[in-house]
C-alpha cells in the first residue's frame, strides 16, 4: 500500500477497463468533484484458479497496467496495484484513504456481480457509495427488449432493435482527457511483480489494439477463410477493455456492416449472461438439453484436445490454439460441433478448455458460441445440423493452405486415421439427442 492519505477522495476501480480514455466510470470519477485515484486488483479469486502460471493473459493485463502507469506518472499521479482477496483489499483500503465514493464499470459475470454485491456490502457500511456504470457494451441489460418486454433470445430481431435504438448518443466517446488534472497526486506505490503472484513473464506478441479499414472493408468476403488474415484479432482488446467498444462501433458503422454484427454479437451474448445467469453456471439454455447423455470418452477427449482426431481442419484448429491461444471463429465451430456431436462429449467439457486456452477468452461469449454448436443454446443452429469436417475443409480451405501450416504430419506415417467415421457419428449423435428430447 502507499503511504495514507486525510484528502478525501474517489477511487476509481478498473476492471475490464483497462485505459484511461474514453471510460465512463472514470469519466464520472473525474467529474465527481474529488480527486481520484485509479486503482486495480489482481484477484486471488480468479488467480489462484489458473493452472498455467504462464498464463499469457496475466502478462497482457500486467502490460496493459503498466502503460496507464506510465500515462498516470507523466500526470504527477499513479495507479494503485493490489494482489489479494478483494474485499480483504477493500478493508484495508478503507482504513488507508478517506475515501468519499467508489466508481467502477460494470462486469455482468456471476462472480463478478457477486464480489461486486459483496464490495457494495462492505462500503455501505462506511457509507461510502459504490457506482457502477456501462462500458464494455453499447447496450446492457434490459435496455434491448422485445415488444412483450422480454429479453431478446434470437440474435436476428435482437441486432434489428439494436440498430434501431442505437444513434449517437450510445456511441459518443467519454471525454476523460478534458479532467486529467483531476488525478490524485500521490507517492508512487509499487506493483507487486509478477513472481510475487505465482506467475512467469512470458515473451508474447499480442495482436494490435489498431484494425485497420481495408481489413474491414474486405471483413464479409475474407473473415470465413482461416488461412487469410481476415479478421480483427482485437477480441483480447475488447475483452480487457484497451479499446473502447465505442471507438470500435462507430468505426463498424463506417466501414462493415458485417462487423457491426459481430460487435453487436458481443452485446447480444452479454445480455444473456446478464438475463439467465444460470449460464454462466454451467446450465444448458434451454434445460431439456442437460438430459442428453454423452458419451464423455476421455481418451476421444485428449486427442481432439491434442489435435490428434484425424480430421485434418479441427485438428488445425486445436494446434492452432494450443500453439498461439487464438483460434478463428470458423474453426471455433468446426471444433465444437466436432467435439459435442462427433463425440458426444458434453459442451461443458470444451467450453473449459477453451477458457483455459483462449487469449480472448469471455465467459459470455465462449458459454454462447459452445452452447450455440452444442444446440442447447439461444439462437442455437437445430441439433440436426452437423458440421461435416472435410466439406468445411474444402469451401473454407481449399488450396489446404491453414490446414498445412496448422497439420505438417497430415501426409506422414505419424498422421492418425479419423477417430470416428462421419456419418456412423453423426447418425449416433442424431439418436442421443431425440432419445433426450424426445423425453421432454
């Protein structure tokens, strides 16, 4: 901790937030009147689960701090950085500053909307205010809704009333910069280095948070081709919130309608999480779909884990994310369709994996897109509807280009016959679903 301060003051709490322009709870913080000291915590709640002490994402967060360290001491002020449990940090906060009110943006997971009711719990008791905003979406909760006032659960009319509703109001950037003097002026604290958390530096070239407009212009063309560099790699940005959603919408709106949607996909997957949290705490969407019985083969899991199925495109997939911790969207659910219909193996399984491996990875999106491939999903493509691997390797690979680089043993000795014949898989993956269904 730094040294104590009597000035009363606001503590701005940075999360998925990681700037400091364009930032609506910080922008409230500047405006509050106090002066305001930027603050964020390496929770050992979600650190002391990590298995992989080189987690990459650990270092883009230590890295993405260090730059508003940076930004902050050229202000005459500083970050304050916390390793612990944080209502231990909160407790101890309180006893350090005089602290007037807490200003932080919202986070719509189940732990952290937990932790943050626990948080408010603890302020209240000092009656010190504990503000939340919206930021890392252009619309939360239940500002999208049907005309029966329900939450959208099918992505088509939802994005429809989303372009409706949004204008420029939604997308206008926060002014932070204007308030900059605002900053708390204060003894520059140490942040706790990474070895004293239980992790390793890893040398890693993260994606750039900057896309530029001839990707986006050739998005809807281009991004289905996993050998083309086709897509925005900006989902770790907008994960960690080095970007502003803002920023990004209005430049979809100029230049591809087709990644507008897929921003919108963000929102749309963030409602869901926030409107039936049950989710998040691995329950199928639709509840008839936790009756399926899967095979759960644990050998079948290791190798499509491995990249050792005999499917040359999910295998290129999973050594691509076991190699780099990026997959394309394509092969995400080429992947996943493999893994919950191919083998029966429940989504849960793949879903943790990918959590563990992905850079990007966002409980809301990743729950989505595997509920989404397993059937048991909002919007979700009908359980019949089975990604068959080798046509997907023929329209979206076919010079075998990404499969190449991803499986150089496919043409040796060493390449393993297909784990299981497609439509013998498919035809018992048809079989297990209406057997479930069929019991509703």
């Amino acid at each position: 901790m730094s040294s104590p301060s009597k000035e009363k003051i606001a503590v701005f709490w940075h999360r998925r937030d990681l700037r400091l322009h364009d930032n609506a709870g910080l922008y409230r913080a500047l405006r509050s009147g106090y002066k305001v000291l930027p603050l964020f915590i390496f929770d050992r709640k979600i650190l002391d689960a990590l298995e992989n002490k080189e987690d990459k994402r650990v270092m883009f967060i230590y890295d993405a701090i260090l730059e508003i360290k940076d930004k902050l001491n050229k202000m005459d002020s500083d970050i304050l950085v916390e390793h612990g449990f944080a209502a231990n940090v909160w407790k101890e906060l309180i006893t350090k500053y005089n602290i007037a009110e807490v200003y932080t943006n919202g986070d719509y997971e189940p732990y952290a909307t937990e932790r943050d009711q626990e948080i408010t719990d603890i302020l209240a008791k000092e009656n010190i205010p504990f503000k939340s905003f919206k930021d890392q979406v252009i619309f939360e909760k239940k500002e999208i809704l049907s005309g029966q006032h329900t939450p959208y659960t099918v992505f088509t009319p939802y994005s429809r009333a989303w372009k409706d509703k949004c204008n420029k109001f939604f997308l206008s950037s926060y002014p932070t910069e204007k308030y900059f003097s605002n900053f708390f002026s204060h003894t520059k604290p140490d942040i706790p280095s990474l070895k004293e958390m239980g992790f390793e530096k890893t040398d890693e070239d993260f994606p750039s948070d900057k896309v530029r407009d001839e990707l986006l212009e050739k998005y809807e063309e281009q991004r289905n081709y996993p050998a083309l560099p086709g897509t925005s790699r900006l989902g770790i940005h907008l994960r960690f919130g080095t970007i502003s959603i803002r920023d990004m919408a209005r430049k979809a709106f100029d230049t591809s309608n087709t990644w507008l949607n897929e921003l919108i996909w963000r929102d749309f997957y963030q409602q869901i999480l926030w409107n039936f949290p049950q989710v998040g705490k691995g329950k199928a969407f639709r509840p008839d779909y936790d009756k399926i019985k899967w095979r759960n083969n644990e050998e079948e899991f290791k190798a499509w884990c491995e990249g050792r199925t005999g499917y040359p495109l999910v295998d290129a997939g999973m050594h691509q994310i076991n190699a780099t911790g990026f997959m394309h969207n394509r092969i995400r659910m080429v992947t996943a369709s493999f893994l919950t219909k191919h083998l029966l193996i429940d989504w849960r399984w793949g879903e943790a994996y990918f959590a563990e491996k992905l850079l990007d990875y966002d409980l809301a999106a990743n729950n989505g897109g595997w509920q989404w491939a397993a059937g048991s999903g909002t919007d979700a493509a009908p359980y019949f509807r089975i990604f068959n691997p080798t046509a997907q390797a023929e329209k979206f690979d076919k010079k075998g280009e990404y499969i190449k680089k991803w499986v150089p043993e496919l043409n040796s000795l060493n390449y393993p016959d297909p784990i299981v014949d497609h439509k013998f898989a498919r035809e018992r993956c048809l079989k297990a679903y209406k057997d479930a269904l069929d019991k509703s």
